[in-house]
C-alpha cells in the first residue's frame, strides 16, 4: 500500500510538521515535503507565496488528501506527502527513434477517469516545438545556422474588421523583447517569435507545410505565418514522429505498438518491421540537433540538462499558456509530453513549457536512462566546422576571442575566408600601436 494517495485529517501543527490522522493509523507530513508548496491561485494570475512554516496553509480539522512514502515500523507510524489532485491533464510518448518502438504511453492522469488516450487522439497546438521543423526547411533551402534574420516589431493586416477597423496582427516575442540581427541559431536557441515569422515570409508558408507533410504531420494547417508558430493542432504522436527524424539521421520512422503476435505454442502469426523513409539530409538532421542540443545548454530547455548526459529538446507554449510542451532525446530514446486542460483554457501565468512540460520529462527520462549507456551525438562526414565572427563572417586572427565561437555547416556552404580582411588585422594593430603611444606621457 505505499504509494497509495488517502484521506485524512490534521491533528496537530507545529513548525516541523504536520499530523495526520489516517483512520486507525497515523502519519507525518515532515517541513521538508511541504516547503517545496507554494500558496496562491495561478489560474487567477495571482504569484504563489512561498510557504514559510505549515500553520500557514493546516489548520486542526483540515481534511487533506497524502501519499503514503514510507513507514516507520519502529515508531509505527507512515512518513507522508503532501498530495493535490491536478485539475490539468496530458500526455506522455517514449519511442525508440531507431526503430519506432513505443516503449513508454501515458494518455492521461488517469485511465479509470478518462479511456481518452491523450497521446494519439488529442489535437493540440504545438506552439514553438513545431520551430525546428522550420528551421530544417530553411536549412534545405539554403540557409545555414548562422544567416541573419531580424528581430524586430512587426504588423500585419488580417485583412478581417472590428468596429469597422481593420485588424492588425502585432506577434511579440515571449517576454516582449527584441535583439535586433540574431543568427538563425541564436533565433532558435532562443524560441524567438519575429525572426521566425521573418524566415516563414522568405520560405513561404505554403512551403513550410509541404516540408512539413515529409515528416509526417498531417493536420490541418492554414497557409499563413502563423503556422510556423505552432498554430496547428496535431497529436503527440505526429510531433514524436517528426522529432525522430532528427534523431534518426533524417529518416522517418512509422511507431509500432505492437511487435509481433504470437499463438500459444509460439508461432509468430503477425509481426512489425520497421518502416523508415529519408526524408531530410543526415546534415540537415544533424545541424537541427546540435541547435536543440544548444536549447538545453543555454535556451528555453534549461531544465533537461537535469538528467546527467548530452540529450536534445525544444519546449512549446501556446498563447496565454493554454498548452505547455517538451519534446526531447539522447540517440537512444526520444520522449514528448504535452500538458493542458481537456477543455483548453489557460494554465496560469507563466505556465510554460519549460516550466509545466519538461519536468514531467525530466523525471521520466531519469529513470528511463539509468541503464543506458551515455552516447554522443554522430556527426556525419558531409559537416564542416569553421570558426565564424559574431557578424557572421569568418574568424581571422585579430578577432576577439569573445566575439568568435565555432558553427557547423554542410561541407560547401560555410563562409569563405576573405584573404583582403587580414589588413584588417594590421590596420587594428597599427591602430593599437598609435593610441599606445598617445596616451604615454612625455619625459
């Protein structure tokens, strides 16, 4: 019965923990469990409080629901946490990238309440974790990762009215900044709005969704930009799908739930082969890894590098988080979950993706992974890597060391070297020199 979520009652507060009565038994709630709550509605955008000891949310008489986590047989009691049933629901898909096995299905809180499988019905916007499908399209249409795109404010006509007036679509970027010219790393790295918006106007929606159709996706998608913002609705499944394709040298695996059937003596009656498809460039694929791989280092899926070895992910989130995603992999396992309201509606304030979604990934990945061996990321022969200059160009000697970091790109597209940029370097030293003697005093 450990693990098993009861009912009880407080009986007694103090500032170390609390007392529960548990019919004929009873249990402790330990400061340690409850100082990870906070106080406050989010749904109402109202900030949690932190708790700072437990008469402030218990009181004698209280009724609350506990987990039972382990018995003291000594002191016959049960150590409990605290437990709240989540109004919110989801979804949880784990597949084999290689060859399209399911080896993990959550499709939602839970069975006895809802038969709805979540991971391969329901439709729901994937927001910024359909952004490296854009990007992937750009790369094969001849952009590299450090091309420029322009972060900056936009507007545009719906061509539809209100009052009379016509309607005008202002996209912002996630906490309403801007960064000017970024790469076209940068702007995925950072889950960036408005340059992706300025890359769909180059690509052309209509594009996007026929690129997009080779990885699988299905779903209704209306021919303008904001279809490269995740303004679709599609399955956790089609996205795991796509996302293997990154994870799988660019080959599009079909998932297989069942691997064989079998009659009682044995006999295999049926059985699943894996059905893969190329459908992108291992190049394409790779460099649309190292990004994500990046989006865990330094971007929006921060919280992955939790379980303890190299793995790739984006997160999603949908307007007024309605809908909170994470989909991330390691060469071995790839593993998506989506998190909202059966009826959408919004989450609460900041209720992100890397927030909401990808700790629910994490501590799944962390158990699934601990016996698999850590494996790097391939690079595939047909990748160059150059040095290249925060504008852009090629690295040359005189270029500081902070302004120059190494970029990959398929073996033919990288910068060339411009041999008339060295007097560059000379002219900066002569430049150095003069100051140098300007500035010493004379004797």
């Amino acid at each position: 019965f450990l693990g098993n979520i009861v009912a009880g009652v407080v009986k007694e507060v103090s500032k170390e923990n609390v007392s529960v009565e548990l019919g004929e038994s009873y249990g402790i709630l330990e400061w340690s469990n409850i100082s990870t709550w906070k106080n406050g509605n989010i749904l109402k955008d109202k900030t949690p409080i932190k708790i700072s000891n437990p008469a402030e949310i218990f009181s004698v008489g209280d009724e609350v629901q506990v987990r039972l986590a382990d018995y003291d047989s000594k002191n016959n009691f049960f150590r409990l946490q605290l437990y709240q049933e989540p109004l919110v629901n989801g979804a949880l898909l784990a597949m084999n990238p290689k060859s399209g096995e399911v080896l993990s299905m959550t499709g939602g809180y839970r069975y006895g309440e809802s038969e709805f499988n979540r991971s391969i019905q329901a439709l729901r916007q994937p927001g910024s974790s359909f952004k490296p499908i854009v990007y992937s399209a750009a790369l094969d249409a001849g952009f590299t990762l450090s091309s420029a795109l322009i972060d900056s404010p936009r507007a545009y006509a719906t061509g539809a009215e209100t009052a009379g007036d016509a309607e005008i679509w202002t996209p912002k970027n996630y906490g309403d900044k801007v960064m000017g010219k970024v790469s076209l790393r940068t702007a995925l790295v950072k889950s960036l709005n408005l340059p992706t918006i300025g890359l769909c106007e180059e690509l052309k929606p209509k594009l996007v969704i026929a690129y997009s159709r080779r990885f699988g996706i299905t779903a209704e998608m209306m021919e303008n930009l904001t279809t490269c913002l995740g303004s679709l609705s599609v399955t956790l499944q089609e996205m795991i799908s796509a996302y293997g394709v990154f994870a799988n040298q660019g080959r599009l695996v079909k998932p297989i739930y069942i691997l064989r059937v079998e009659d009682q003596d044995g006999n295999i009656l049926e059985s699943s082969v894996s059905e893969l498809k190329q459908v992108t460039s291992e190049e394409t694929a790779f460099l649309v890894s190292n990004v994500l791989q990046d989006v865990v280092q330094r971007g929006t899926g921060r919280r992955a590098r939790a379980i303890g070895r190299p793995s790739a992910g984006k997160t999603g989130t949908t307007n007024d988080s309605i809908d909170a995603w994470y989909i991330g992999y390691i060469p071995q396992l790839l593993t998506g979950v989506y998190v909202g309201f059966d009826k959408p509606r919004r989450m609460g304030k900041s209720e992100t993706g890397s927030r909401a979604a990808a700790p629910i990934w994490i501590n799944f990945m962390k158990n699934a992974v601990a016996n698999l061996p850590t494996e790097q990321f391939r690079q595939p022969p047909g990748i160059t890597t150059v040095k290249i200059h925060k504008s852009g160009r090629r690295a040359i000697p005189c270029d500081k060391a902070k302004d120059v970091y190494e970029e990959h790109y398929k073996s033919g597209t990288e910068p060339v070297l411009d041999l008339s940029q060295s007097g560059m370097c000379v002219k900066a030293k002569e430049t150095e020199k003069t100051e140098k003697e300007e500035s010493e005093p004379e004797l």
